[in-house]
C-alpha cells in the first residue's frame, strides 16, 4: 500500500508537468530499481576485464570472457594460464560476482512482489488496446446500469470504454468480462485521453450522485471545445426529478434518462395491456428476434430527398416499412401516407429484419436512386 501510494502521488506531480497517457514515466519510476544492480555489474565486468589484461596480459575479448565466466560462476575454467595473482584476482571476482547476483536477484523478487510494475505493464497494455478504438461509447461509473448498458452493447458488437474511480473496479471489470475499462477520475482531461475519447461515438454516465453527472457533463463539452469542436460527443445521463433532468439538458447532455417515469410508463402499459408486454420483450429488447426497428438520418445529398414515400419503394427494394419520420423541426409523422414527401436532414423509423435494416442506411446514403 505504501508503494501503491507513493506511485499514485508521483504519478499525480507527473501528470501536472506533462501528460503521461500511456504510463512511461510510471513504467520509468519502477524501473528506477533495476539502475543499481545494473551499473554494479557493468563496473564489476568492466574491472574484471580490467584486471586480466593487467595482471596477466590477456586480450581485450579474452579478458572480457574469463570475466564473464567468472563473474557468473558458469565454471567453464581458465582459457589461459592464470598466475598466482590472478587466481587471487579470480576469487575475489567470483565472490564479489556473487553479492551482485544475489542483491540483483532480491531486487528483482522484491520489485515483482511489492512494486507496481506488473499493474503498470497491464494498464499500459489497455490502454494500446483502447487506442485502437473507433466510434465507441465510454461508460461513466460503474453500477446496475452501468452493467446492464455493457451487456446490451456487447451482445450489439458495440464497442465500449467502462471508467470508474472506486478501488477495486479493475478487479470487478475483469469478473464482468469488460473488454475495456480504466479506473481513474472521470472528469479529469487525462482520464478522457487514455479513454480515447477524441474519437468516440458518445458518453453514458450514471452515476447516482447528480454532482458527478454535472462535473463530467462540463468535462466533456471543454474538452470537446478544444479538441473536437466540430462534431459534438452525444452525452447520454440519467436523473431522478424533472427539475435535474432540465438543468442537465441546459448543461449540455443531449438524452436525460427518467429511471422513474420509464418504470411507472412501463408499468402503466403491462397494467392496461398486459400483452404488449410481450410484444416489448419480443420485438425491441430481445436479440433473438428476426425484426428489429431503427432510425435513419436521411443527409442533403441523398437520392430519396424531395421524393414520396411511395416512390422510393424501399418496401420492394428490402422489404422494410416506414412507421413514422421525424423531420428536421422536430415534428414527428406517425404513420406517414405514400404522398408524404421526405425532406432532407430528417429521421425515418424503419422497421423490419436485422438483416435488411443494415442496408438502407446504404442505400438512404446514395446520391443516385439503385437500379
């Protein structure tokens, strides 16, 4: 503990001179042990060697190859005659190569055993692994939602970054199977560096206190600011009252979540229609299902832009339905009839198999209609 605290607070002046992303100057500070039995040994070959050309007039490879057998006790023996000075010479050698074996070997044993290292070489391993990251959510916190979120975006092959400051965390990450996770500071400008958040798709935190939410929240739009001004992260919370959701939203998170009013909505529905419970379950939460219901942003340049609905036939191209279009102003068309025009910069809500949904986001994405 005592080494682990003495890192931490090295680590911390560190960070405060200059960024240490990928942990060099921690890897640097445990290698410092290793300096002392290293420039032992090079002195005492250097001496050895040394010695032998003066004593006995070897050659300078000769010299350096009776040192070396000699200083690590291999006991291959005399490559030439040694005179009686020089066997004196040979034994102090052997046990002077001794001691620094031996003080090398406790270093080595105390290093792995108290140090940091091996920690240090497994986060640096992580965080090369996050590096390589594209488009994906970093999670804030770890609790029940945060678990359950990690699940659904595995079993949807979405890639995620977990951070949570608790001691401990790295331990329980690894009993949960998290891919990528980091235990640091949320809110702090390193921490959102190592997570990659440069390039990420969106930020979920959830944590229970509302003062988290606010400071991450902050973070992340001054770092979006400096780094990334003109494509905005997607910021995704949760919030226990109406009056803390809207000052979120104001703050900057784009979804506030109301843990709440979706349980009593949820309630409410399986209450007056117990079966569309079901329908729930088979339809939008299961992954076993065929059918599947996703929002297509429809961009400037698009072919189906200024066309009717029923012209675009996407119905007979991939055979998927238009259940609703939310346009640009935020209206929402539920239903919409084959006259209703589709405008640039809108959402369709399109339903039907997994398998074709995943192709009219290439085909909304054209500029010329397919043949």
């Amino acid at each position: 503990m005592k080494n682990r605290k003495n890192l931490l607070e090295f680590l911390e002046k560190k960070e405060n001179s200059k960024e240490d992303i990928f942990l060099d100057q921690a890897l640097y500070y445990e290698l410092r042990h290793f300096r002392l039995p290293f420039i032992i040994t090079v002195l005492t070959m250097l001496i050895g060697s040394l010695g032998y050309i003066l004593i006995d007039n070897f050659s300078l490879i000769d010299a350096i190859y009776q040192t070396g057998i000699t200083f690590t006790t291999v006991g291959f023996g005399e490559i030439a005659p040694i005179s009686p000075l020089g066997r004196i010479f040979t034994i102090t050698l052997i046990i002077v190569g001794f001691a620094v074996f031996t003080l090398a070997v406790g270093i080595v044993v105390n290093v792995a055993t108290n140090g940091d290292i091996i920690h240090i070489f497994k986060v640096r391993r992580m965080l090369y692994r996050i590096a390589r990251l594209k488009n994906h959510f970093v999670l804030y916190y770890l609790n029940d939602y945060t678990i359950e979120i990690a699940s659904n975006l595995r079993k949807n092959h979405i890639p995620f970054v977990v951070i949570d400051p608790s001691e401990g965390f790295e331990e329980r990450a690894r009993q949960l199977k998290f891919p990528y996770f980091l235990q640091a500071e949320p809110h702090t400008e390193i921490a959102m560096k190592r997570a990659n958040l440069g390039l990420a798709k969106g930020v979920i935190t959830l944590s229970e206190k509302e003062s988290d939410n606010i400071a991450l929240i902050v973070s992340i739009r001054l770092f979006e600011k400096e780094y990334r001004p003109h494509q905005p992260f997607q910021i995704i919370t949760s919030a226990k009252s109406r009056l803390s959701a809207d000052k979120l939203r104001k703050l900057g998170a784009d979804s506030v979540v109301l843990p709440t009013a979706l349980t009593a909505q949820r309630i409410s529905t399986v209450a007056v229609r117990p079966d569309f419970e079901n329908l729930l379950e088979s339809f939008l939460y299961s992954n076993d299902t065929a059918i599947d219901i996703e929002e297509v942003f429809v961009p400037k340049y698009s072919w189906v832009v200024l066309q009717r609905l029923k012209d675009i036939k996407l119905r007979t191209l991939l055979n998927v339905s238009i259940v609703g279009i939310r346009m640009k102003e935020g209206s929402f068309i539920p239903m919409p009839k084959g006259d209703t025009l589709i405008t640039a910069e809108s959402n369709l809500l399109v339903i039907g198999k997994i398998v074709d949904l995943k192709n009219v986001k290439n085909i909304i994405n054209r500029t010329e209609k397919p043949k």
